[in-house]
C-alpha cells in the first residue's frame, strides 16, 4: 500500500512500501517528522524516486494500481497484488485462518510453534517458505534476507533441514527485528550500532541492511560480494561465504 499525503500511515505499520520514513532535506528522518516535507517518497516495485509536493488531488495513480481507497484528503493505493478480489465477511475469515503466524498478532509459545511446524515440514527452500504467506504472514523480502543473514543461513537450505532450535531462533529474530520497526518507523537490521551510525542507519537505508540492497558490495563481515538472484519471483540478496 502507498498512502498520500504520507500522515495517512503515520499510526500503520511500516512495510515496505514506507520503510524509508519521510525526506527530510537530503536525509530521510523517522516518522516523528511525518507531515514536514515538502516532498514524498513514491514506490514503484523495488525502485523509489523523489517528487515534488503533490499539486492537484487526488493523484495520478503511479504503477500497476489494482485498489484505490479515498476520501477527502487521503489516498491509499494498492499496487500490483498477485491476487486482488473483493471478499464478504466468510471470505475475507476464510483468508485470515489460512495466514501462518505474526508476532505482532501473537508471540506466544503457540505462535512460535505453528512457525515451527510449517516452516519445517516442507523439503522447499527455507528462502521460499520465509515468503509464504501460510508459513509466516508478513515477512517479506527485506527481513528474509535479513534474517537468513543473520542467521547464517543458505536460503537455499531445504526448510525440513532446519532444526527446531534454528527455526525458533528465525522466529526470534524476527519478532524482535519487526518490534524494532514498528518503533521506529524503519527497518533496521544493523546491531549494535554506535550512535552516530544509528542516526546514520535511520537516513538512509544503505547503512541499515546486512544484505539487501547490497548486490555487488563487499560483504560487512567477510568482504565477499553480495549475490542478487530470483526466488519465488522475488529478489535475493546474500552472502555465498557467511551463509555457505
């Protein structure tokens, strides 16, 4: 979803549509500047760019929009979905009980264990059963290959070859790095960063990531060149050495 003007998702969690939080000057600032600029950020796939102020409304719709939601002084865009149907209310429940688990719903041992159940009962790559959505809803591409970094994991690694202590551990990390996020306003996969490279980290997306984004670049641990690849239709970024 992208929403104009960008005060629309100020109280939603931040996906990946909004991760880059507000522009600021030449820096992007978290959502406690939401609603100062003069410009937005718009999404078009995995490529961003930076326009002027909006000057008529509502907007021209940018991308592949399948949805439109507006009211008077705000638009929310739904953008290229695999699937886009309208849905009564058993439906739109039948949807919902097919979604695996989400710490931000629910991170207790029950949700943890669906998790890890799902995750390990299939002989696919874990890289693929990370974005299926009845294994874990929402973790999508950027925390995938943040996790399996931070895992050191391959994410071609058959998912039922992963061990129930490694995905409670991928379950873990998740739930602490989306907390991060939601707090936030950005999603930030860097640990332990000193303050002057957290304010960094919280500008600019190239100072927040181990892997994503970062095809081509020297690994930050071991200066091996990222890799960029497609899995499930989607862009993987890792480390053939760290997660070997």
């Amino acid at each position: 979803m992208h929403f104009d003007p960008t005060t629309a998702s100020a109280g939603g969690r931040m996906g990946q549509t909004n991760q880059q939080g507000t522009v600021v000057g030449a820096h992007e600032d978290s959502l406690a500047s939401i609603g100062a600029p003069r410009r937005t950020r718009l999404r078009m796939a995995e490529q961003e760019k930076v326009v002027d102020a909006l000057e008529s409304w509502p907007p021209e719709p940018i991308g592949q929009v399948r949805v439109r939601l507006l009211t008077e002084d705000a638009v929310a865009d739904l953008r290229g979905p695999t699937a886009c149907e309208v849905l009564d209310d058993a439906g739109v429940r039948a949807v919902l009980d097919r979604l695996g688990p989400d710490p931000q719903l629910d991170d207790g041992p029950e949700a943890e264990a669906k998790f890890v159940e799902r995750l390990r009962k299939s002989g696919k790559a874990v890289g693929l059963q990370l974005m299926d959505q009845a294994v874990v809803a929402g973790i999508g591409n950027v925390y995938r290959a943040e996790i399996l970094f931070r895992a050191r994991m391959n994410p071609h690694l058959p998912a039922k070859q992963v061990t129930v202590e490694q995905a409670r551990d991928l379950w873990a990390d998740w739930a602490r790095l989306l907390e991060i996020g939601v707090t936030t306003g950005q999603m930030m996969t860097m640990d332990d960063l000193a303050d002057d490279a957290y304010r960094a980290a919280l500008a600019n997306r190239a100072d927040r990531h181990w892997v994503y984004k970062r095809e081509g670049l020297p690994c930050r641990v071991c200066r091996t060149h990222i890799v960029l690849e497609e899995m499930g239709n989607r862009k993987l970024y890792w480390c053939p050495r760290c997660q070997a």
